[in-house]
C-alpha cells in the first residue's frame, strides 16, 4: 500500500465536525469584527478629541447653536401665527444637524459607554432641542385651518423647500407649559460653547479659560431666566403672545440681570413668575458666587507676569535677562546697563524670571522710565514658549546670572545654568550669551558651545581678593575702570550727570573737593579702546614715549596698554620693550570716549618738559630687579637722552637669569620652590597641617584666610593663592588657611605646588585659634564668605550675617592699629556698609570733625547702591561676589574688558596653566608689566602728579596710573601734629586705610600718605638713602 501523508486522513482521526468549526470559525469572525469595530471606533474618537476636525466640528455646532437660540429670540418678536417660513427651515436645519452629531458622536462614538451616555444630562439637553422641531413640528395641530406640505429636495448639499400655505406650528404659540422648552436652547450654547474653549489651552491660559468658561455659564443662566420670566408673565391670558406688552424678551433679559443685582424688589407679578424668580435668586446665589469667586482664586495662583510678552521692533534692540535672579539684582541691572556713560540709545531689557517679581520690584517697574524700557516675564529660558514669549531669538545678548550660592551647592547653581546655556544656544543662536558660573572647572564646558563671554565668579572675586593682600584697593582700583556706577546723593544727581561731573571737577581744582569728590572724580574714568596715531606721527617712538605724549597733549589720558590688532594679545606697559608702529589697539583710561579719542587724532608733537630736563633732575630713587642687560637697550638710537636707573638684585643668586615664560608647569613648580625664602610646598594635606603658627620659624608675617564655612571647604582657592606666589614679587608671605576642616585631596591638588601654605584647623570664633593661626601678627587677614543663598534665610540681606560677625570678632581682637587689614568677601554689595560700621562704631576712624559718621540713606535702593561711597569699599576692605554683574554688564558695552580684567590678575603668573586663562602668550621680547601699590619716597613729596608720571616713564618704564591715598589720621601720634606715612619707619606704619584715586588731576600734588599705583613688570621698592 502507498503511503499518504498523516494530514491526508486528518478528518478520519479525531477532526472536527464541520458544522461545529463552521460556529467557531463565524464566531471568530464575529469576535474579530468586533474588535476591529471597536478599534475603529476607538481611533476615530480619538481623532476627533484631537485633531483640527473635531475642533472645526465642536466651533461649527456653537454656531449652529446661537443660530438656533436666536430663532427662537426672533420668533418671540413675530405676531401670533405668522412665523416666516425661513425661520422653520433654519430651525429645522439646526434639529438636523444636532440629530447627526448625537446620533454619530454621542451614540456611536461612546462605544462601551453608551448606555452611561443615553442617562447622561447631555443627551437630555439634545433631546429637548431636537424633538419639539424633528418631528413634532410636522404633526402639531393648533388653530390651523389649512394643511402644510413641505418637500425638501436634497441637490448638490442644498436643501430647496417648496411651500403652500404660509401656517406653520411650534410649540411657542399659545399658553401651553410646552413654551418653557424653547429657553433652554440656552443651555445647548453652554454646552457647545464649553467644548469650544476646552480646546483652546494653548492659545489661553488656565485663567483667563476658566473665566471665559463661567463667563459663559452666567450669560447662558441669564439669557435662560429671561426667557422663564417671560414665559411665566405672558400665562395668565392678559399678557401672551398676542400682546406682551413690556414683557418682550429684551425686557425680560433686563430684568433677570436685575434679579441679580438688585433682589430686593424682584420684577415678579404673576404667582408662577414669582416661583420661577425664586429659583432664579437661589442660582444666582449657589452658582454666581461660587463662579466669581473661583475665577478670582485662579486668577490670584496665576501671575499676570505669567501672561506678558515682548514684541521685538527693528528700530530698538533688547536684550534679555535671566537666570537666578533676585530683586536687588534686576535692579542693579537696570541701573547699570541704563547707566548715562554707555549712551545706548533705544535698548529695552526683557526680563525673564523663573519666579514672579518682589514687591519693591513691582513699583520699580511702575516707574515711568522702566515702565518704557523694561518687560517682566515670567517663565523659564528652557521653555520654547516662555522663550518666544520674551522673543529671545531676537535678542541681541541674553545675560545669564547664577547663584552665588554656599559650597556645597555651586555644582548644582553650575548645572542650571549649563542647561539655561544649551537653551539659549539651541532657541537664540545669533544672540550673543554672557554667562556666569561659580567654579573654574565648569568654563571650559560653557566654552566648547561657543560661548567665549563666560565669567567665574570664584576665579575672579578670588583673584581679587588676593591681590588686595598684596595691593591695597586692588580691587577698587579694578571695579572703577571697568564699571559705571552713579552716586545718589540729595539731588539724585548720578555720576553720569555731566553737570554734576564738571562741578566736582571744579571743586578739586579750586582745592575745596573733599575726599569723596576725588574719589568720584577717579570713579569717573572708564576704561576705553581707542587707535593709535599713524605711522607718520609715532613710528620710532617707545610706548614709554608715547605714553607721556598722550598725557601731555590729549587732557591726561593714560594709555596703559597695547594690542596688534583687535584680537591681538594685550599687553600692559610694555615700556621699552615695545615699539610703536602705528595704527595698533591702545587702551587708555579717560572720562569719555571723546577724551580716548583724540589719541588717534594726535599730530607730531615734542617731548614733555619733564623728559627734556630729565638730564639736570635728581637721578632715580629705584631699586628693581636687575634684567640680562641694561633696560636702556634702545636709548642709544633714542634722540633724548635719558638717565640710566640703577637696578639692585634682590632675587637668589642660583636665578639671576630669569627664564622665558615658555615654561612648563613642573618647571615652574621647581623655580617657585628655589624662589620660596620659607618652607617648600607639602605633598598632602597633613603634612600641611601645623598647630601652631609659630612652628614655621619664620619671620615673615604670615597672610591668613578665614573660612567660615564648616561643612565643606572652599573651592578655587588656587587663583586666590596665585597672584600671592609670583615671581614678580620681592617677598612671600606664609599663608595660614584657617578652617574647620581639610579640603579633600582633589581641592588640595589645585594649590599643592605652591610653597609655604599650611593649615590650622579651628574654630575661628576662639581667641586660642586666632593665636595659634597669627592673626594677632597677620600681614592680612582674610574672611571667605559663606554665600549663603537668600532662600535659606528669608532675607538677601542678611546672607553675609556670619562674615559680617567673624569681621566684628576679629577686628575686636587685634585691636585698633591693624583693623585695616582684615578684608572680608561679602555675597551682597549693601553688606559693605555693615562692614564699615564696625570700624566707625567703636572709634577707630573718626571723621573730619572728630565725630563717628554713619552715612543714613533715604531709601533701600540707595543704600544698596551706594556701597562704593562706603570707606570699607573705597580702601578695598571688601569685595562682593555680586559686583560681577557689573562686570559682565559692561562686557556687552566693551569687548575688552575681559581681556583688561584678565591681564592685571594673571600678568605675573607665567606658567602654561594661567597663560591658558590669559589666551595666547606675548611675545617673549616684550615686557609685560603688573599692578603695584607702593610707597611714595621723600623725593616725590610735594610733586605733582604730572612730573611723577613723566619721571617714573622715563627713567624707569614705570607707568603711574592713580594713586591710593591714605587717610592722614591713621599715622597721627598722641599729641602733636600728625606725621605723613613715609617720615614713619617702615615698621611702625599702620596698616594702609584711605581711598582709591583713579588718574589724579595732573596738578594734584603728591603726599607723604601716598601710594603709587604703578604698571612694571616687577615690583619696585625704594632705595635706602646711601644707595641714592
């Protein structure tokens, strides 16, 4: 037998019958169309939920259904019997249309909830509206004498009816309870109505939504009242549809709202009406009310801030702010990028903030001039809406400030803004961005998006702070050529009032100019980019030499700078080393653009007098570090002839060849630790630890940094190290970081290489830790701010309360002499005046008269923004980290400020790790100076400050560019005349304590209680009296 395949006999083994897989394949099929059905249901309900066809429907039937409601108005108007026949076909027209749009999305649509749907109030109100019309207006008989017969012709979507009688029925004529159907035509408008303003989400907001929703349930209510009232006055037979008398549907309508108001008379005659008036009080009272008061509480959670916007014009460029914002900070904004000095005519700011605007903001904002200039929007950068709505992708600069927050925190402050700059950069690509972050190590990321305008805020306040170790007013000096801030005095008369800048000026010239007028006047001075002359006019000459013509002959601009180029490397004093060849980049330090400009207009000019006489002057009373070869290289092809300066060599004598600033790290590690006259640098954080101050075995007092925080150690403290370990500098002093805890070996690796730092772990608040860390014998003393944030507290005022107390603590144990050397980091800028109520109080620094003067403001605004006038800011005491938005400010006006900024920090810091925050290095040739603050000697006392400048440019490359006066108070003994600061030794001065004077008068005449700021390439110091 052959054989066959087992599926060949499957229906002789066990198959199924074929009746039974008929039943289970047709149920199948059932089961599957059914799914399939419901699938279909399901995605077409969807698609209408969502897409522009169910919004089109849902916008087309609250047409349909005004329409419909305004028949039946219009029918109330018409005589008895007489309806139009257009009014019928309308009517039946709206009946169809609900007809279908109940029968296909209310039936057919609600798939598994259609029963639930059919019981529902919805279908009630369908109901309602369509059968009295569809189909019971073709069969109501009342008083016709005639019959209707009506064809509808359906051709090409127009319906065409044919008429022979002109009688038609509806329920409104006569007294019939049937009447009382037509008012809630009404109530299909609420219901298609609201299903028109769900979808609008996105062009409202939750307020104005929801209002709009009630606003449109109190209308429905009333219209609906009005049309009960009506019907309930015109039953009792005097009054009906053949005579409504005052009862037309307008009146009715007048008097339900009425009702609303005034429910002390209702307009109710009939006993029906007066039924239907008390239900009508009862909703007025139950729904109005709760209505009113739900869209007031919305309204109230929803800021209006929420809802503004800024509409970008081509004639008036705006720039946006954002990021962590507090009031006091918007407002330093306005008021800086504002400033009169900047002369940016048209700019508007667009503030967009995450959180809604402070009180005092708000008046703020009312101000006629703000309220022209100035959008407040609430929002977010990262929010594509919120962005539009503040039309960043408009913008011409969009300013990102960050949170000067507490240690442990920065990270995180860092990570938001990242975010906020990935946001700018993705919705507002050709808008330039200035970024703040709080530690180095997160730049380079900001940097690798294309943001070159980014600023540290530990790099730079930390920077600062260390140079006002070194430097008095160092940081002064910095905030007042790179920031335009104005003074509010009684007048309100700013600094940038040119009238107010002329009348200081004539007061220092008659000599009658306080202190604070010289100040102010040196306050003045900006920093400006300017071109120099032409070829023609200074080829040959020396930047020595054109440094005092410009001097000389433009109305005593300084130019302390020079660049090849726009984009080439900056370059302070450069002095010999540099000739000009004309049409380079110059800085210069001037009053007004005006004042830098006529720089380049300079024609060929002689030498001053001071260089011509230099001959027959006294020689130089300098003692510097003697260079390879004579710095009076090029005076031999020079037509003046200038005197040499004699050079004492005060380095070791194993690195009397100074080595190019090409160098390595390491390299310069090993110099630094030849260079050291202490202890070299220790390998971990417990070597680095001592117990007592005096186990250095040193003479040199010793610079101690406070740090307040004891949770976490303070980051950065690298670029706070740095300007205290150049080469540049005659002496190093030990620095003592006292703290209650030891950085981590991370933190510690950023400074580990530089020599003669050790720590005292401690609480500072102990007399017995102030001793073992030498606070009492400390060269400074330095307070690092917790930087609290306002949140933390409540109060942004009151974010530097532990600095300001660790100030009080410390300045009451060392004692009256050497107040001055605490310097103290602040968070807010207002927190200097505290600052300087501690010294004042106990009468350390009396004024003029004798008597503690305590500066009073009128407002908040003003003590705020006057701290500079505050003497512990005027002598460089304090440095708040939130004087950087000043700085980043004025980088929108002058590109170049960065790069000047940059270039006093890091100048002396030569190694390849600074040379790469300072971008490309010099030329090895070229002399590249710092900022020193030095005494003034004998010689110079009673000198202008015109002749000093010229002298010091001559003889020595040494460029004067303001000086710090000190008060003469501060060196007066017991009894007797006070003694100027230079006849005291050297060991018996006080602490230096005045004020920074940027760019003196030339005829300012030169006091004993004097210091120079000077630009040279290292630190000078004054010869000893035989050496002259």
């Amino acid at each position: 037998m052959e054989n066959q395949p087992l599926l060949a006999n499957t229906l002789r083994y066990g198959s199924v019958p074929e009746s039974a897989a008929g039943k289970a394949k047709a149920a199948s099929q059932i089961n599957t169309f059914d799914v399939c059905n419901a699938r279909d249901i399901e995605r077409m309900s969807r698609h209408l939920d969502n897409g522009n066809l169910g919004a089109a429907i849902d916008t087309f039937m609250c047409l349909v259904s005004i329409v419909f409601s305004g028949t039946y108005v219009a029918n109330t108007y018409i005589p008895y019997n007489s309806m139009p026949h257009s009014i019928w076909v309308v009517e039946l027209i709206c009946a169809s249309l609900f007809t279908i749009d109940f029968s296909f999305r209310g039936i057919y649509l609600a798939a598994n909830r259609r029963q639930e749907y059919l019981l529902s109030l919805t279908t009630f109100l369908y109901l309602v509206n369509i059968l009295p019309v569809l189909p019971a207006s073709f069969f109501i008989r009342y008083q016709l004498s005639n019959f209707l017969l009506c064809s509808v012709l359906f051709c090409q979507g127009i319906i065409y009816s044919h008429t022979v009688l002109a009688v038609y029925s509806t329920f409104w004529y006569g007294e019939s309870l049937w009447r009382f159907i037509y008012p809630l035509r009404f109530a299909m408008c609420y219901l298609t109505g609201k299903a028109v303003l769900s979808r609008c989400h996105a062009y409202l907001n939750p307020v104005h939504q929801f209002a709009f929703l009630c606003y449109l349930q109190i209308i429905c209510i009333l219209l609906g009242a009005a049309g009960i009232i009506q019907v309930a006055e015109t039953m009792d037979g005097t009054l009906s549809v053949k005579n409504l008398g005052e009862w037309t549907f307008f009146n009715a309508f007048f008097n339900s709202v009425m009702t609303f108001v005034t429910i002390d008379k209702p307009p109710a005659e009939t006993n029906l009406s007066k039924i239907f008036v008390g239900l009508l009080v009862c909703v007025f009272i139950l729904v109005i009310p709760y209505q009113i008061s739900s869209v007031m509480d919305l309204s109230n959670s929803i800021s209006p801030y929420e809802e503004a916007s800024y509409k970008p014009s081509s004639n008036s460029p705006h720039v946006v702010l954002c990021g962590d914002l507090t009031a006091s900070r918007i407002s330093h904004f306005f008021h800086e990028i504002f400033h009169n000095d900047h002369d940016f005519v048209g700019i508007h700011v667009v503030v967009l903030s995450e959180d809604p605007p402070a009180t005092s903001l708000k008046a703020l904002l009312l101000d006629p001039f703000f309220a022209k200039r100035v959008w407040f929007v609430q929002g977010s950068l990262l929010d594509v809406d919120d962005a539009k709505r503040a039309a960043c992708d408009t913008a011409n600069a969009i300013f990102i400030l960050t949170n000067p927050v507490s240690d442990q925190e920065t990270s995180i402050s860092d990570h938001r803004t990242l975010m906020r700059v990935l946001a700018a950069r993705r919705q507002a690509p050709k808008a330039r961005v200035f970024a703040q972050l709080n530690r180095s190590i997160h730049c380079q990321l900001v940097r690798d998006m294309g943001v070159q305008n980014v600023l540290c805020l530990s790099e730079v306040t930390m920077s600062l702070l260390g140079q006002n170790c070194i430097c008095p007013g160092f940081s002064t000096f910095m905030y007042s050529i790179t920031s335009t801030s104005s003074f509010d005095d009684d007048n309100n008369e700013g600094l940038g009032s040119d009238a107010k800048l002329r009348n200081r000026s004539t007061a220092v010239d008659n000599g009658k100019g306080s202190w604070v007028d010289k100040y102010l006047l040196g306050a003045s001075h900006e920093v400006y980019v300017v071109e120099l002359p032409p070829t023609s006019v200074i080829e040959g000459k020396t930047f020595s030499e054109l440094a005092s013509l410009a001097y000389s002959h433009c109305n005593g601009i300084i130019v302390f700078a020079v660049a090849d180029g726009p984009r080439g490397k900056v370059v302070l004093n450069p002095g010999d080393s540099y000739t000009c060849v004309g049409g380079e980049t110059a800085y210069v330090i001037a009053q007004t653009q005006g004042a830098a400009n006529a720089l380049t207009e300079l024609k060929i000019m002689s030498m001053p007098l001071a260089w011509r006489e230099m001959q027959v002057s006294y020689h130089s009373s300098l003692v510097r570090i003697e260079t390879n070869g004579s710095s009076d290289g090029q005076d031999a092809e020079a037509p003046l002839q200038r005197r040499h300066a004699r050079f004492v060599n005060w380095q070791f004598e194993d690195n009397e060849n100074p080595e190019p600033e090409q160098e390595t790290e390491t390299e310069e590690k090993e110099k630094d630790e030849n260079f050291s006259p202490t202890k070299n640098a220790s390998k971990s954080v417990k070597d680095a630890v001592i117990n007592d101050v005096e186990e250095l075995g040193v003479g040199a007092t010793p610079i101690v940094i406070c740090i307040t925080t004891e949770s976490t150690f303070a980051n950065d403290l690298e670029h706070l190290i740095g300007p205290l370990r150049t080469r540049s500098l005659k002496q190093y002093y030990p620095v003592v970081i006292l703290s209650a805890k030891l950085p981590d070996d991370d933190i510690y690796d950023g400074f580990s290489h530089f020599p003669d730092v050790h720590f005292v772990v401690g609480d500072p608040y102990r007399h017995k830790t102030l001793y073992r860390a030498g606070v009492l014998d400390a060269h400074r003393v330095l307070i690092l701010s917790t930087s609290a944030s306002a949140s933390d507290n409540g109060s942004e005022l009151l974010q530097d309360a532990e600095s300001i107390a660790l100030h009080k603590f410390i300045t009451s144990f060392i004692g009256v002499k050497k107040a001055p050397c605490v310097i103290t980091e602040v968070g807010n800028r207002a927190s200097v005046h505290f600052v300087a109520q501690n010294l004042l109080e106990n009468g350390w620094f009396p004024g003029s008269h004798g008597e503690n003067e305590l500066t009073m403001f009128s407002s908040s605004n003003t003590f705020s923004r006057n701290f500079f006038l505050s003497p512990a800011f005027t002598s460089g005491l304090t440095y708040s980290t939130s004087l950087c938005d000043s700085l980043l400010i004025n980088q929108f006006f002058n590109g170049q400020i960065k790069k000047i900024l940059g270039e006093f920090m890091f100048t002396s810091r030569a190694s390849d790790t600074w040379a790469v925050l300072r971008g490309d290095k010099s030329k090895p040739e070229t002399q590249r100076s710092s900022l020193f603050a030095v005494e003034v000697p004998l010689d110079f006392v009673g000198r202008c400050f015109e002749y000093v400048f010229h002298y010091l440019l001559s003889s020595d490359d040494i460029l004067v560019i303001g000086l710090y006066r000190c008060h003469p108070y501060m060196n007066a003994a017991s009894a007797g005349e006070p003694t100027a600061r230079v006849e005291v030794p050297e060991k018996d001065r006080s602490v230096p304590f005045g004020y920074v004077y940027v760019n003196p008068q030339p005829f300012e005449v030169i006091t004993g209680d004097d210091l120079l700021y000077v630009l040279s390439d290292k630190q000078p110091c004054w010869a000893d009296s035989q050496d002259a």
